[in-house]
C-alpha cells in the first residue's frame, strides 16, 4: 500500500502520512491499515469542514475500516481522504477570512496602485481600470470586478501585472495554463472513485498555495480548447459564475467548495473569438501596445536590472545608451510588447558576462555598436515600398499580436474579368474587395475608360506575408486606392499608411485598434495616415505620445482618400489599359505634401 501512495505523490500529498508509514513498515498490514485510519480519523476531528462534509468523509473512513489495506480501492481511499484534508477549507489556517461582510480583506487601493505603477510602467490606464473592479468587487457591487479578462497583444504585461497584483494584495498566486489544456477534466478532475483518478487543477493549485483566497490565472484562456471543440466546458463555467462559485464542484473532490474569496484573472491575446458565455462573465480590461518612449523607460527600469540580474553581472558591466537602447527597439524588435527587448538585452548581458570573465570591465553600448553586437537588423525593411508606386498601397492592420502594417499589391492582365485575392484573405476582406471593385466600376468614365474594360481584364490583388491569416473590413480604404491607382495609372504615395471601412457609396467607415495601428505606423517610420473621421473622438482620447509622431488626416469619402494617397500621373496617355509593361508600377513624381487640413498630433 505505501509503495501505492508513493507512486501517486505527484497528485496526493503524503506529508502528514509519512510518519505513520515510516511506522507502519514495522508493524503488520492490519496494524498499519488501523494506524492510517487513526490518524486520519485525528485530522478529521480537527479539521474545520462543513457539517456535511464532514460527515461523508466520516461515512468513507467507516468503509476504509472495512477494506483489506492493501487494496487498490484503499489506495485510493486513503490519498483522497487525505487530500481533502489537505484542502483549505473555510475557517481554517488558509481560509484568507477576517470578518468582514463579505469574509475578505479590503484592499488599501492607494498600496496597490503604488506597487503596480512601481513595477509596470506605462500601465497607468490599465492599472486605473483594475483599481476601479477591485473596488466594485470588495464593496459588494453586482459588477464582475472579481473576474478580469486582460486582452492585449503578447509581452504587454498581462501575466506579470496579475503576479503583481498578488503580490500587492499579499494573497498567493496560482498560475494555471489553460491555453496547454484539452479535456474538462484538467480543470475539473476525475473521479476518486475510478482508476487513475485525479484532483482539477483549480482546487489541486489552491491546496498547493494553502489559501482559500488566492490570485488565480487562468493563462492564455482564448487558447483554450476544452472537449476538444474550444467550447466553454462545465467547470470553467461554474468557476466564473459569481453565483456558482461558492459551491464549485471538483469531479475528484465530490462536495462543493467555496472559491468567492478567490481573484479570477484570465489572460487572452484575442478575444474575438471566445465563446460569448466566457466574456460574459468577465470584467474586460484591454492592454494596449507601447509607445517607443514607455519602451525605453521599461527597458531602463526593469529589463536591463533583469538581463544583469540573469547573466551574474553588475550595473557598470552593462551600460547600454538610450540612443542604442531606441535603435535595439527599432531595428531588432517588431512588436506591441517588451518581449523581444527584453531577449536582445539578455544577449547584450551574455555577451557583457563573457567580457567580464576575460578580465575585459563589460559593455558599453553606443547606437553603433548594436549591428555589431546583435547582427543586421531584423525588422524587415522591405514592408513598404521605398518610393511611389503604381497598384501598391499601405493598408493598416491590427492583429492579436498587436498592429502592423498592411502593403496591398494590384495588377491587372489581359483576361475575362476574373479576381483573383492572395495571402490567405478571410471573407470579409474579400467582401471588402468586391465592395471596391463595385465602387471602381462607377468611376470608369470619370477616367476615360470603357464600361467593360474590366471584363477584358483579370485582377489580381495580393496581401504579402501569405502565411499571414488576414481578415476584417478595415482595409477597405486601402484597397480602392489600390485599385484606383492601378485603374487610373496614377501612383500611390509609399509614406501614407490608410485605414478605414468603406460603403458601396463610398462613405469611409470607422474602424478598431486605432492605437495598435497608429503604433505599427510610427514604429514603421511612416510619418502620415488616414483614419475615418467618426473615429475622431477615439483619436481625441489617445495618449499625445501616440499622435504626436503623426500627421493625421480625417476623411469622411473615399474621393478625400485619393487625393490625399495619389500622386498626379506623369506623362499622357490618360486611355491607355493598366497591363504589365515594364517601368509602368513607378511614379516619377516626387511625393506631395499631404493636402487638406491635418488631423490632432
């Protein structure tokens, strides 16, 4: 029976048993069977559980008394029974209660916010909105504040602000990996009556933490496929029902328990795609991507003392400037997070630590020496074109790994009026196509050309990084210039990114992520966008340290877009059919100045 017990050691704790079987290997197999039973039947007397609980483990300890002891069905018996002991419970040491209404602390906010502003910075919006569920949820409020769903793109600080967060509330953290999760019975457990039964990961996390009143995470929840079909299973359920929680029921445990006193955090990269019942039952607070300046502080305040901290090296051994601290930023990290900077400052503190151990005094790093150190840069500089260009374009996107830029190329081929999308295009965006190629087909006289030029001709529009899933109806403005451009041999400007959703009647449309993508067009060094003019209280709201790198032009229709995106055609031959001849994708005129009153900087 120990070797049993030993075997299931990495589900079942055997602490409090391991004394009575250290004993027990002196003595007969009924005496340690009646030695185990004693002493749990001592926990038991002295354990603070429910009344009804109490009495079926009661009923199970009667059975158990009743078993040969080195049966597999006492094996089991008996690790449950411990385990549940081991649980705790409500009253108890690990309970977390001091006598308030609702049997949980009040948090001193001011505390929180002055340990979360000190390890999370450029936070402040995000760290205002937890402040503010936080004390929704203390104060009895019918709000969800006691379930927070953190979206934002990766290395934005989802995970580490709910560590924190723990750690400010002084209450033990659980850190549970849904994303990796496949069946309901990783959360919710097994049976303790089957063979290879289990504890969840839920209560099995708390017993480890020793708290009824712990942080739990629930990571990269959108990744989530429980049942095999991604759909929200039973006890994520409960779990996130205010009005279930105090009576979660573990499959492993069979009786219910009381998690209200638990802070739910779930993390999600995207959260589009989760299933309603989920989102429903979450307080959403979205993380958004970092301006360059907040990477440069976050670099300086907590990812260098890290990388140093990692490598065994001091402050002095690894002296980066913020000139080269910016370059690393920009030409070595393409995201919304800090989580390639943090990996190239790791290099520079290896590399620092090697210097240190040839008797060298470490590293310091000038914006000269980063492609020396770090190698070419890795930011791909051909996203955009590098001058006027006919049939291309520069759409922005926002994806759940943050913005990004968008290059949207056409060509046109003698054919028999086919369309043709590449670069693995969702059916939004190819409604989006058809919605500009109507929108085209009314301007044909306007540019002199025939009403059935384009069945003469096949389209092919094409969204590079085909590898790349691509899909939503805000690269509607981008694609008629495109189109327009390509139809009317005028070139499209190569340093004005566009976003914005366009009508069959050409109205432009507000669009989503408007900060991810004004962030992926400053950090692509492109200095002018279009955005939707209904999306100008939206614009209004963000950060200045957002606009200010920016010139932003509000348009209302899609004839403002092309104004400001197309350059005046060179030469004539205004009636000549757009084809593939050589030299004709280039504009020869250099860029105007965007024209039109400017939007806020």
């Amino acid at each position: 029976m120990s070797d049993r017990l030993e075997d299931d050691s990495q589900l079942l704790p055997l602490g409090p048993l391991e004394g009575v079987l250290d004993r027990s290997k002196r003595g007969s197999r009924v005496d340690t069977g009646a030695r185990l039973t004693d002493h749990l039947q001592e926990r038991l007397a002295s354990c603070n559980l429910p009344s009804g609980h109490r009495a079926a483990l009661s009923r199970e300890l009667a059975q158990l008394a009743d078993l040969p002891p080195t049966s597999a069905t006492a094996g089991r018996l008996i690790g449950w029974i411990d385990w549940v002991l081991s649980l705790p419970w409500p009253g108890g040491p690990g309970d977390g209660s001091t006598g308030t209404p609702e049997g949980r602390d009040l948090p001193d906010l001011d505390r929180i916010a002055g340990h979360l502003a000190e390890t999370h910075a450029g936070c402040d919006e995000v760290v205002q909105r937890v402040l503010e569920s936080l004390a929704v949820a203390k104060l009895g409020g019918t709000g969800r504040g006691d379930a927070l769903l953190f979206v934002g793109p990766p290395g934005t600080g989802k995970s580490s602000l709910a560590r924190a967060l723990a750690r400010a509330m002084e209450r033990p953290f659980v850190n549970l990996a849904t994303g990796a999760m496949t069946d309901d019975y990783q959360l919710g457990g097994v049976s303790h009556r089957q063979e290879g039964a289990f504890p969840g990961a839920i209560l099995e996390g708390l017993r480890r933490a020793g708290r009824a009143d712990a942080v739990i995470l629930l990571d990269e929840l959108d990744k989530l496929q429980l049942g095999g079909g991604g759909d929200a299973g039973g006890p994520l359920l409960e779990l996130l029902d205010s009005d279930l929680r105090s009576e979660f029921l573990d499959q492993y445990l069979g009786l219910p328990f009381d998690l209200s006193r638990c802070l739910l955090i779930a993390t999600a990269n995207d959260h589009e795609e989760m299933p309603e019942a989920l989102i429903d039952r979450f307080d959403v607070i979205e993380f958004w991507g970092y301006t360059e300046r907040a990477k440069v502080e976050i670099a300086r305040r907590h990812l260098l003392p890290r990388a140093r901290s990692r490598a065994g090296i001091d402050a002095p051994s690894l002296t980066p400037t913020p000139a080269a601290v910016r370059a690393i930023i920009r030409e070595h990290t393409e995201e919304a997070g800090v989580r390639q900077l943090g990996r190239r400052l790791d290099t520079l503190a290896r590399k620092a630590a090697a210097e240190v151990l040839r008797g060298g005094s470490g590293l310091r790093v000038r914006r000269s020496d980063v492609r020396t150190l770090l190698g070419p840069a890795l930011v791909e500089s051909e996203v955009r074109a590098r001058r006027p260009r006919i049939g291309v374009a520069l759409g922005l996107a926002y994806t759940s790994t943050g913005g990004a830029l968008l290059p949207i190329e056409a060509l046109a081929m003698p054919g028999s009026g086919r369309t043709i999308l590449t670069g693995q295009v969702g059916e939004v965006m190819r409604e989006s196509f058809q919605t500009a190629l109507s929108w085209g087909r009314t301007r044909l006289g306007s540019l002199k050309l025939a009403a059935n030029h384009l069945d003469e001709l096949d389209l092919h529009l094409h969204f590079p990084a085909s590898a790349i899933p691509k899909d939503g109806p805000s690269a509607g403005a981008a694609i008629v210039v495109a189109l327009y451009s390509l139809l009317s041999r005028r070139a499209a400007r190569h340093d004005l990114a566009l976003t914005g959703e366009v009508s069959l009647h050409g109205a432009v449309l507000p669009v989503g992520g408007l900060r991810e993508k004004l962030l992926a067009a400053a950090r692509a060094g492109v200095r002018e966008v279009v955005v939707p003019r209904r999306n100008a209280e939206e614009l209004m709201r963000l950060p200045s340290e957002v606009r200010e790198p920016l010139v932003i032009h509000l348009v209302s229709r899609i004839d403002e877009v092309l104004e400001l995106a197309l350059l005046p055609r060179r030469g004539r031959g205004s009636g000549r059919s757009p084809g593939p001849r050589p030299g004709a994708d280039e504009g020869g005129s250099k860029p105007r100045a965007a024209r039109g009153r400017p939007g806020p900087r």
